[in-house]
C-alpha cells in the first residue's frame, strides 16, 4: 500500500512503517505536540494522521467531505481517540465506527485526560480496545506512549482482512 | 381551599355537633332503659298484687268453707234431736237428757250453750202446762216472760241440766221478735232456722250474745205436706242455743296456711249490733280508718239466715318474697340505667376522643406532607447542582489538566532541547514549575475523589474488609518496593457498605500510615477491630511520625495538613474524603495521636 501524497492530511510524520497510519483524534494543538512528540521520542515513524475534532475523524475514515478523494480502503491501523472533541465527541466518533462495517474492528485507544468511571465504561461500553489516561508528568506519558507502542504497533496481530 | 383556620374552625364545629349528637345517645339510652325500668315495676307490682290478692281471697275462701262447714256440722247436730221425737210419740225429760249427753255437746259442739225442746202450748193449755211440769219435780217451774199471749214455746227440757243452764227453763223466746221470725218460719218449713242475734242475758244466762236455731217437731202423724198442714201438726221445737263467744273459735286449729282477719255479722249490715264473731276482737268492719291491703265482703246462709262476712288482711298477713320483687327490679332496673348511660357516656366520649385524636393525626399529617413536598423540592434543587457539580468537576478533570500537561511538557521540553541555553538555576526553576504542575494535578485529582465520594450512589452491600486491606498493603508494597513494612491485618473483618468506597477510605488510611511511618526504623501498620458497646470499631494504626492530638479534630477538614508537603508529601484531602465516606455510611471517625509516637484512626461503619 501506498502512503497517498495527494491526501491533504494536517501533519504527517513518515517512516519504516509507513503503510501503517495512525490517526490522532485531538484538539488541543499542546497534547497534538506533545503526543506527536512522544510518539517520536519512542521511535514510532508511522505516519500519523491528526483530526481536530469528531467531524474531521469520521471524514477521513469513511472518505468524505474534504477526504472524499482518499482511497477509503486504506484504514489507520492504530487510532489514539480523545472523548472531549468539539462538534461530534469522541464516543459518538467511537460508537459510529463500531456500526459500520469498514471500521467496526479498528483498534481504538481512548487518550484522555478523564478518570471519570463514566467515560471509562461508556468508553468500553462502545468498543474502545484500551483507555488510557494522559499523565500530567511528561515522562510519565512518554513511557505509556511506549507501552502503547509497543502492544498495538508490535506485538498485537492486527484483525484479518481489510484494514 | 380552604384556609387553615376555617378548616379548623369548620371542624370544631362539626365536632360539637358531632359531641352533642353522641352524648345525646347517651341520654337517648338512660331515658329507654328507664322506661323499660318502669315498664317492668308495674308489670312486676301488678303480677306480685295479683298473686297476693289471690292469696288472700284463697285464704278468705278457705275461711268462708270451714265456717260454713262448722255451722252446717252443728246444724246437723240439731237435727239429731228430731229423730228422737220421730221413734216415741212422748218423749221424757230423761230420754231428753241422756240423747243430749250421747251427743258430746261440750266436747264436739262447743258453741252450742244448750239443746232445749220448747212444746207447743196454746193459751188456754198454759195452766195444765205448768201444772204437769212441777209435778215432773220441777216446782218452780214458770213461765217467763209473763203475759197472755196467743200461744206459748216454753222450754220444756234443758240439757245439759247443769246449773249456768237453768235459767232457761220456762223462758220463751216466741215472745221475742227475733226468735219468733225464725220460729215461724222453721214452723212454716220443716226446716232448722236460725234466729238473729239475740242477747241471751235477757234469758237468764249469764251476759252474753248468741242466736238460736229451731227445729220444727210436728205431731206423730199428722200430715205436714202443706204449710197449713204444718202449722196445724207443729207439736214443738228443738231449740238449740249458740253462744257465739265459742262458736268460731279455733276454727283452723291444726291448719297451717295464711290467715286473715274475719268478722261475722248476722244480717246485711257491719254494725257492732250484729256483730257475730270477731277473730282478733277489734271490729275493723265500716272503720274508715282501717285500710288493710286487702278487704274483702261475703255472705253465708246459716239456717236460712244471711250472715256477712268481712275479710281484710292482718299485720301479720305475711308478705311473701314476692312482695320485694317490685322493688327490687325498680332499684335493680335504676341501677342497670344507670350503668348502661354511664357506659354509652363513656363510649361516646372515647369516641369523639378518638375522632378529636385522628382530626389531629390529620393535620399531622398533612403537615408532614407539606414537609414532603418541601423536602421533594429541595432535593429537585440539590440533584440540580449535583448535576452542575458533576459537569463541573468533568471539566475540572478534563479542562484544567490539559493546561498542566502543557506545563509540565513544555518544561521538560525545554529541558530537553534547550538545556544548553540555561544556566544551573534557569533548570532549577523549570524543574519547581513541573513540581508545581505535578502537584496541582494530584490536587486535582484527590478533589475530585472527594466530590465523586459524595455523589456516588451508594450501593451497599457485604464487603470483606480484610481483603481489601491485604489488597492495598500490596499495592503499597509495590509503590516503593524497597520499604520494609509490617502489616498486621485481622482476618475475616466483614462489613456492610460500598465497596468502592470503603476501598478508598481504607486507601486513604493505609496510605496515610505508610507515608508517616517513612522515616521510622521498623514501621509497622496494623488494622484491626474491638468491639465497644455493641459497636464494631475498626482502626488504622501505625508507629510512625504520629501527630499532636491537639490537633486532631482539624485533621479531618479538607486542606488541612499537620505537616509541610516537603516534610511528606500529600494534598490533605485524604482525611476529609475518608471522614466523608464514614459519615455516608451512617459512621463515626476519630484519630489518637502523639507526635513521634504514632497515630491510630478510628471508624465505626453505622449500625
């Protein structure tokens, strides 16, 4: 698969890895930097998509609006989810792409800086695959960056088919 | 609506009436029962009169028949005297005396003072009469009352002969008006006939009142069919002599029953004059002064004389138990009345006692209503700022970390890349700023442990208090692995409440004691329970750096330390969320301490 030039994604970071995208849900420009920036510090070159709100996700992953030239099969194979978005939230983003078919097994990480129960069980309630909670020490969320490296871009056997 | 006190006023007035109404059954049930009372003394005094009365006229009757038995026996006994007369034309003054003493008169007929034969003598026989008696032995025999007279009925024979008795001979009653009715009319009948009352001292004898009773003796032969007949063969007549003074007397001997008072009068009238017999001796008859309970009037044939009879009770006229029953249904019937309103009056009032207690119960209740709505209200209000307070402290947790994070990242960024730009103390600050942001992000987060303590549902139920200690004591071991402690749990401390909840407490508490028991050399933390007046109360005690008691109530508000942060590090708000999470569940929390000898925590969890 091809890494699509004429796809006018926000930032991009490319890479060894970079058939395999990772889509950043995220509206704060800080977390974005700083998350980007962890992901760097950890060695990860995969190319990561960033939407600003819940609106933008959805357009990427089914293709439309301002996505609705992008090869739709093409589907990140890690998305970092934060809930508190602007226009669609993150848990409609998370419940929309469990109900449809494309995306039903994407692997979604809620990043968030909620400990509230409610968003962690509505969280897995819709299908979320981990939720973790953005550290307010740096490192501390450079490390759990890693470890998320680690599972989903490693270790874990991506669902057969499609993505 | 009505208001409250037209309601009130309302009500009271339907309870006077209501009060008038109930006593007025009272009053309704003591008027019915007295009535009936009443009802049943007359019934009751009728049917006791009754019997009484008939009592009585028993009695008067039964007097009457052996009256009249004992006149018809002595009537009987004259008669006797015929058959004499009947079996020998002559009959001889022996013959005369010893029939009369067969008869036993003294002994069975003691009433009769003699039985006398008065012969038949016409005027111009008078002389040889006389004259033939004395030669008889009886030499001063005469005829008395002198005088001519068409014809006389001396009494010729007298027996007993003794001496109160013979005055009699030769005395003639027919010149009497009384005797001669009877005699006449004996004469005229064939039959025994009794003259009127007669004073037979007149006669002779000694002063005393009697009568007289003929017996017609006709001639041996002679037809005596027709009244003419009869006047033409009269030869004589047997006289017998009453004295009524013995006549009565001992009439019911041997008979027990009631007795009343009787009086005989010979005739239709009550007078003293003709008074016969007198049972008690004081004439009561046409006294208007005397009023028995009972009086009663009757008339008896004796020998073809009318006598009267008066009957009236005596004092002594015993009144049967019967005679009380009146009385003792009227007091008896009073009483019951009596009781009956007493009880109805009682009744009523301990019902419009309860009704008065149910109007009040009412308003009781309503009120408690009202406080309902009110309390509803409130808590309408209060799950409203719940619900702010919530979305509130979502943002707090969302918002207000993502600056933070900034901070601290940008700082360490800085470090990172910009290191070589700053000197000693320009790192030095950068490093108190990611302290700061650090430690306002555990601020953060134990504020919001400590709202979401109290907004959390409760849901209760058995939580093994022991395991969640073992659990956490783990959990702490592994937070700084290279500390030594020792944990002393109670096995098997199970209680009711909210799991998650009291994880956080007991967290809060645990986590307490091994912060302050960081600088001792053997630290030990221990949780245990005594049971204290029916109570169980749990503790959390360790020897660690302890604190001073004066101190203690202040360690339980939230924001209070005992402590600097650089002494040991924490936001105080543990406390207050554990002491938070005891009070829900309906508990208590208290600490003992000293500073440098440890502290011990206490909790009861409610009942």
């Amino acid at each position: 698969m091809q890494a699509l030039g004429k796809n006018r994604t926000p930032r991009r970071a490319r890479g060894e890895m970079k058939n395999k995208i990772i889509l950043l849900v995220e509206d704060n420009p800080d977390d974005e930097l700083l998350t980007l920036r962890a992901l760097k510090k950890n060695g990860v070159l995969n190319e990561v998509v960033v939407a600003h709100d819940g609106v933008e996700a959805l357009d990427y992953l089914f293709a439309s609006g301002p996505h609705s030239g992008r090869d739709a099969g093409l589907m990140p194979q890690l998305i970092l989810l934060d809930l508190k978005l602007p226009r669609v939230d993150g848990l409609e983003v998370l419940k929309r792409l469990r109900s449809d078919e494309r995306t039903r097994l994407l692997p979604v990480v809620i990043l968030t800086s909620s400990k509230e129960q409610q968003d962690m069980l509505d969280g897995y309630g819709l299908g979320a695959n981990s939720y973790v909670r953005k550290p307010v020490n740096f490192e501390q969320f450079v490390r759990a960056v890693e470890q998320l490296k680690l599972y989903w871009l490693v270790l874990n056997e991506a669902p057969p088919g499609g993505v | 609506m009505m208001k409250p006190g037209l309601a009130a006023l309302g009500r009271g007035r339907r309870l006077l009436g209501e009060q008038l109404g109930r006593t007025a059954v009272a009053y309704a049930v003591l008027v019915v029962a007295l009535l009936l009372t009443g009802i049943a003394y007359l019934y009751v005094n009728h049917d006791v009169e009754q019997r009484e009365r008939a009592r009585f006229e028993e009695s008067t009757q039964a007097t009457k028949r052996a009256v009249d038995r004992r006149m018809d026996t002595y009537i009987d006994a004259t008669l006797d005297g015929r058959g004499l007369f009947a079996a020998s034309e002559h009959v001889t003054r022996e013959e005369w005396s010893s029939y009369v003493a067969g008869s036993e008169l003294e002994r069975r007929y003691p009433g009769i003072q003699a039985i006398a034969y008065a012969e038949r003598v016409p005027l111009d026989k008078k002389g040889s009469f006389v004259e033939r008696v004395r030669r008889e032995g009886l030499s001063s025999y005469d005829l008395r009352p002198a005088g001519a007279r068409y014809e006389y009925f001396p009494l010729t024979y007298v027996a007993p002969s003794d001496k109160a008795n013979r005055p009699l001979l030769g005395y003639d009653f027919y010149a009497d008006r009384v005797s001669r009715d009877a005699m006449e009319q004996a004469r005229d009948t064939g039959l025994p006939r009794a003259s009127g009352k007669v004073d037979l001292g007149k006669a002779g004898l000694s002063k005393q009142s009697g009568f007289l009773v003929y017996t017609p003796v006709y001639r041996h032969g002679a037809p005596d069919e027709t009244t003419d007949e009869r006047r033409q063969a009269l030869q004589g007549f047997i006289v017998s002599v009453f004295r009524t003074d013995k006549l009565l007397g001992g009439i019911f001997r041997g008979e027990p029953g009631p007795r009343v008072d009787f009086e005989i009068f010979d005739g239709a009238e009550f007078t003293r004059a003709n008074l016969l017999h007198d049972d008690d001796g004081v004439l009561h008859a046409g006294d208007a002064s005397y009023d028995p309970r009972f009086e009663d009037m009757s008339t008896l044939e004796v020998a073809g004389r009318i006598w009267s009879l008066y009957f009236s009770t005596p004092p002594s006229f015993e009144p049967g138990w019967r005679s009380n029953l009146p009385l003792f249904v009227l007091f008896g019937g009073l009483a019951i009345s009596l009781m009956l309103f007493g009880i109805t009056w009682v009744l009523s009032n301990n019902r419009i006692h309860a009704e008065r207690v149910g109007l009040e119960l009412e308003a009781a209740n309503e009120e408690l209503e009202n406080a309902n709505r009110d309390l509803e209200e409130t808590n309408r209000e209060l799950e409203g700022a719940n619900r702010e307070l919530e979305a509130f402290s979502y943002s707090v947790s969302h918002d207000l970390r993502a600056p933070l994070r900034s901070i601290e990242g940008f700082s360490q960024i800085l470090l990172e890349d910009y290191a070589e730009h700053l000197d000693d103390e320009g790192r030095g600050y950068l490093g108190r700023v990611r302290a700061a942001s650090r430690r306002m992000a555990l601020l953060i987060d134990d504020l919001l442990d400590l709202s979401r303590v109290t907004r959390t549902e409760m849901r209760r139920r058995s939580v093994d208090l022991s395991a969640l200690a073992r659990d956490i004591s783990e959990e702490l071991r592994k937070s700084q692995p290279e500390r030594k402690v020792d944990f002393e749990i109670e096995a098997d401390l199970v209680a009711e409440g909210d799991a998650r909840l009291l994880r956080v407490a007991l967290w809060n508490l645990l986590e307490n004691a091994w912060k302050f028991t960081e600088k001792v050399p053997d630290p030990r933390i221990e949780f245990a329970s005594t049971l204290r007046e029916g109570r169980r109360v749990y503790r959390v005690t360790d020897n660690g750096a302890g604190f001073d008691q004066a101190y203690a109530d202040k360690l339980f508000g939230a924001f209070q330390r005992l402590h600097s942060p650089e002494e040991f590090e924490g936001t105080g708000i543990g406390l207050a969320t554990v002491a938070r999470i005891v009070h829900r569940h309906g508990g208590e929390v208290w600490a003992r301490g000293r500073v440098g000898e440890g502290a011990a925590f206490f909790f009861t969890l409610g009942r």
